[in-house]
C-alpha cells in the first residue's frame, strides 16, 4: 500500500474521531507506530497491521461499547473500495476485531497480537494514566477523590501483552505506572487517608 492510501485512511480516521477524547486521532498515531514497531520484531503483514492500526478505533464514535465490532464490519466495507486484496481485508478486519482489552474476540494471528499489544501499551505509561484519568471522568466514574483512582491504576497492570517486544516495551511502561501507584498511596497514606 502506497503512502497515498494511508494518508487517505487517516484523513477517515481523523474525521471520524474528531469529537472524541480519548479515542483520538494522536492514539492512532500512536497505536501505528508501535504496531510498525513491534512489527518489526515480530513479522506478520506490515500492510495488514497498518491499516488495522489506523481504522482500529473507528467504531468508537458509533458504539462504544462494541466499538471492535463496529471497527471490523466498517473495515470489510471500506478497503474493498481501494481495491485492497481480500486476504489483506480480513487480517486488518480480524485484527481490529481482537484488538479491544474490553471485549471481543482473543487475538490469534501476529497480526491480531501486535495491534493488540500497541493498544495496551499506549494505555499504560504515562500517556495511559493521563487517557485513563479522562476516561473515568467521562465515564463519570472519576470525581476527583484519588483513593478512587487507585483501582483503575491496578486494572491497567493486570493487562498482559501478547508478543515478547509488547511485553518488553510494556513492562517498562508500567513500571512508570506501578510506580505512581505506590506513590500515590503514599502520599494518602501520609495524608491520613488508609488505603
């Protein structure tokens, strides 16, 4: 796939995600650039995983919720039209299908793994905390008091990676987060606050 095509995939990506705030379009750029970098290490179909990362958070706007679902469906409809080969269609589909930690099915292929992995690394880190403190907000699960935040720290440390280069990248990124976590009761725990 030429430069050209992608460029016409984030221009989709971008109009679709613009009234989003923490499924933007910076996550995908993210989110492909880990991919390509993870890729990189672990093989699978650069063509597939790039797509799949540009379009893999499309269906957010639509429902939430099911947003992999939506995600897939839209993009078995959308690369046809370019002419992009089936077999090429499917992995993208596939991998965009498996690539919630919030639902869906297990991701299998590499391809699935590797757009798995760069989603669940730009969730953790410093970025992550920053995306999952806008997330609970939204969600108006998060009104400010830091004891309730501790529980979405711990969740984003149980999520695992699939490939052996997003386990690497991604115990460096929670270490950052494991780090915070201790801190922050801490300072709760010098506060008064038992945690």
């Amino acid at each position: 796939m030429t430069s050209e095509f992608l460029d016409k995939l984030k221009e989709i990506a971008k109009e679709h995600l613009k009234e989003e705030y923490v499924a933007t379009y910076d996550h995908v750029e993210r989110v492909l650039n880990l991919s390509r970098k993870i890729s990189e290490a672990e093989g699978g179909n650069i063509k597939a995983i790039e797509m799949a990362a540009i379009l893999h958070d499309i269906g957010v706007p639509k429902d939430k919720p099911r947003h992999y679902e939506v995600g897939a469906k839209f993009v078995r409809e959308l690369l046809p039209k370019f002419n992009v080969p089936e077999e090429i269609i499917e992995l993208a589909a596939n991998a965009v299908l498996t690539h919630s930690r919030y639902g869906g099915p297990e991701p299998k292929t590499v391809e699935d793994k590797i757009l798995y992995d760069a989603d669940v690394i730009d969730s953790s880190g410093a970025i992550g905390i920053l995306r999952a403190v806008l997330r609970e907000f939204l969600a108006g699960k998060y009104r400010g008091n830091p004891i309730d935040f501790i529980p979405v720290l711990e969740k984003i440390l149980r999520v695992k990676a699939k490939t052996e280069t997003g386990k690497k990248i991604l115990e460096k990124r929670n270490k950052f987060v494991k780090l915070f976590l201790d801190t922050l009761k801490e300072e709760l725990r010098e506060a008064g606050v038992q945690v």
